[in-house]
C-alpha cells in the first residue's frame, strides 16, 4: 500500500492532496512492524503534499458537520508520523513472548504504546535489559537511564569506560605529583578524585543520545506549558542523534542542542570548580587543627577561586562539550550502530569507544594546559605538569586541580620533604 500511495504522490505533482480511502485494516504494516505513515512520510520531499488516510468504518460515530474521523491526518515532509507508527499486533505478540502486562510497564513507554510511537525492536530492547538486575532497577526506577539505555543500549558501557579512564589516571597523576607524600595525602587524592568523576559522569550523561516519549505527547499539556514548547521547542540531547519516529529534527534544533549542552556543561565546571574550592579549604582547616605544628610554603601564590572556576566553565562548555558531542553522536551512535549491525562484534565496539576516550583525554587535557597558561592560572614554566599529565583525562585534569586545589602542594608534612614541594 505505501508504494501505491508513494506513486499516487509523485504523479500528482508538488501540489495538492492525497485522500486514501481504505477499511478497517487500513494499514498494511512491514515486515519489522513498522506503518503505512510511518513508511510514506520520508519518501514526501515537499511540505505542501499531504496525505489523508480515512476509515469509513468509523464516519458513522459523527455527527454532521463534524471533522471526519481519521486514524492517521495530516501526514507531510512537514509533519513526522505521529501516531500509529508500528504494529500494535507485533507489539502484542513481544509483550506476550516477554510474559509482560501493560499496566507494568514505565508511564513513558506506556503512553508511547498508546500512540504507537513504540517500535517492536525497542520493547524487546528494554526487556533484554530487564534481565540483569542492576539495569532494571535503574531503568524503572529513573527515567533518564531508561530514556539513554533505550537510546543506546551500551551507555553503561560508554559510562564505565570514560570513568575507568578518568579514575586510573587521576590516580597515577596524582602519585606521580605527591610521590611520598600519596598516602599522607590522601584526603586530598580523594576529594580530587570523586571531583573528578562526578564530572565525567555528566560529560558522558548530557551529551548522550535519548529515547523520550513523554516530549511527544503533550494533548492535556497547561497552556504555559505549550507556551514555553512553542518558545523554545524540543532539542535533541546529542547534535548528531538520528531522528526517532515522531520526532524530526532541523539543522537550527541540532544547532541549538550545542548551545544548550554547552550551558549545562558549563554550569557543571563552575559548580564543581567552587565545590573542589571549598573542600579544600575544608581540608586545610581539618589538617592546621589537627596538626597544629604543620608548615606551609608561603611563596606559592593560590590561584583565585572564581576565576578558575569561570575558566573552566568555560572550557567545558565549549571545547569538552563539542568533543563530547562528536563522540556521543557520530563515533558512539552511529558509526559503532553501523558497525555492529555489519561485523556484529561488540567488542570492537567497545574497544573503538576505548580508544577514542583515551584519545579525546589527553588531547582534551593538552588544550586544558595551554588555557590555563593563556589565563594565567598556571605559570607558563610548569613543564613538569605536561609530561606527567598524558593521557590525565580533560575535565578534571591535573593543572585543574593545580589552580583550584593548590593547597595540596603548599603543605609540608616535615621540614625534610620542602624539596618535594619545591617541584610539584
């Protein structure tokens, strides 16, 4: 049916309209369940072809002067299939091979189902992920894991590598920077450390590609709501994530995804930069009362708080957030999809993420030390910080933690340890 409808469409020209008149089992669905709609509206290159499916079988529940009633209106190159996308029956017969009721499931994937935006391949996805414990409690429990997990199915996996890479080398900076003085410091290595990782947790978590239904459906939305819609719009969370049934995004949309990951990356750096501030101030405090006879270099001079934190704000903003984005977007969710679905080893999916953040660390960490010698937050001859700083990851990096935490290198435990200080 969609090919007769497509032909129909390009015999009729750029102009006018396309009435379809067909029964009860008014669509003829594909062999992966996938609907008439679904299939014709990207095969409509102009915004002025429209096409209008009716059921008769329904026109008798009208009253005169009433809109027709039709399952499937208004579909165009400007309008994405909205509704009734997919095979409610293929739909059934996975819930029922899962052994799965309806009313069970997350209130977003419901009322996907309920507009047939659902396709059979992501509900078969979501219970192969049900099936390890700790995923299904994170996938029911919150929605942003379950919207990322849907999306990309290996976020744990993309997650659990940016972390390990951030965790080992943070690590192994830190001991080379504090040699002996590693385990006395170790409050320190600590805070510097889980700083660190919180902040790669969400360079991964904001760039990543989503699966929402919940955006989709907004018929009982309050009227401000629709406002603020209207306003601003729905952006999708990666630049470069594929368009999803329903959901068609524009070059100024993805375009202004940039923009608004930049602002939430940013927002993370400053808040993390005064946070790692703040504890190290804690932890000075802590060790002068605890040791009241501990010494302190008075010829280091502290970089200022505010202005390292802005600088880093700013740095993740824009160079860690389009690095993030091309790596999320084009590298991890399109190019691996591509080449799982040819190779179909998920290894060598795994391992090209690998090595692309490894990558991405140590260049990311290298622009890191030329901006915070630009600004003035570290001394342009610090070369000891650049060889011992590959591959250190970028968003919490050890010049960072130089300009915001400097007290690490201030304190001498002893008289006899003022040489270490003297080149960290």
């Amino acid at each position: 049916m969609s090919q007769i409808i497509s032909q129909a469409i390009m015999d009729g020209g750029s102009a006018g309209m396309l009435v379809v008149i067909t029964g009860a089992s008014h669509v003829i669905y594909g062999s992966r369940g996938t609907g008439v709609p679904a299939r014709i509206s990207k095969k409509l290159q102009k915004k002025n072809q429209t096409v209008i499916l009716l059921d008769p079988e329904r026109q008798d529940i009208r009253r005169e002067g009433e809109i027709p009633v039709a399952d499937f209106l208004w579909y165009s190159a400007a309008k994405p299939c909205s509704r009734n996308c997919f095979d409610r029956a293929e739909i059934a017969r996975v819930m029922n091979a899962a052994g799965r009721r309806r009313d069970a499931l997350p209130q977003d994937l419901q009322k996907g189902l309920d507009l047939g935006l659902v396709s059979p391949e992501i509900l078969q996805n979501f219970f192969d992920l049900e099936q390890y414990p700790l995923i299904s409690e994170l996938i029911h429990r919150f929605q942003g894991f379950r919207e990322r997990l849907l999306a990309d199915p290996k976020f744990l996996h993309r997650l659990a590598i940016e972390e390990a890479i951030s965790i080992t080398t943070t690590l192994l900076a830190q001991y080379e920077r504090r040699k002996g003085r590693f385990f006395q410091e170790i409050d320190y290595v600590l805070t510097d450390t889980i700083r660190g990782s919180v902040v790669d947790f969400f360079t991964v978590w904001l760039p990543a590609p989503t699966l929402s239904f919940l955006t989709q459906s907004g018929d009982n939305a309050p009227e401000n709501l629709e406002l603020l819609k209207g306003l601003v719009g729905y952006f999708p969370d990666n630049a470069f994530q594929k368009s999803t049934v329903g959901m068609v995004w524009n070059a100024n949309q993805r375009f202004a995804a940039v923009l608004i990951g930049g602002l939430k990356l940013a927002g993370v750096g400053f808040i993390s930069s005064i946070g790692a501030g703040a504890a190290s101030d804690v932890l000075f405090a802590a060790r002068r009362f605890l040791k009241p006879n501990l010494t302190v270099d008075n010829k280091r001079k502290r970089s200022p708080v505010l202005k390292s934190a802005v600088v880093y704000s700013c740095f993740l903003g824009t160079s860690a957030n389009i690095r993030y984005q091309i790596i999320a977007g084009l590298v991890e969710h399109r190019l691996s999809d591509y080449l799982l679905s040819y190779y179909n080893e998920p290894l060598l999916v795994n391992g090209l993420s690998f090595v692309v953040r490894t990558i991405n660390s140590y260049w990311g960490t290298q622009q890191w030390i030329d901006l915070a010698r630009l600004t003035g937050l570290q001394p342009p001859n610090t070369e000891a910080i650049t060889s011992q700083s590959s591959p250190v990851k970028d968003a919490n990096d050890i010049p960072l933690l130089e300009c915001v935490s400097p007290e690490v290198s201030d304190v001498d435990e002893n008289n006899d340890q003022s040489d270490d200080n003297s080149t960290s």
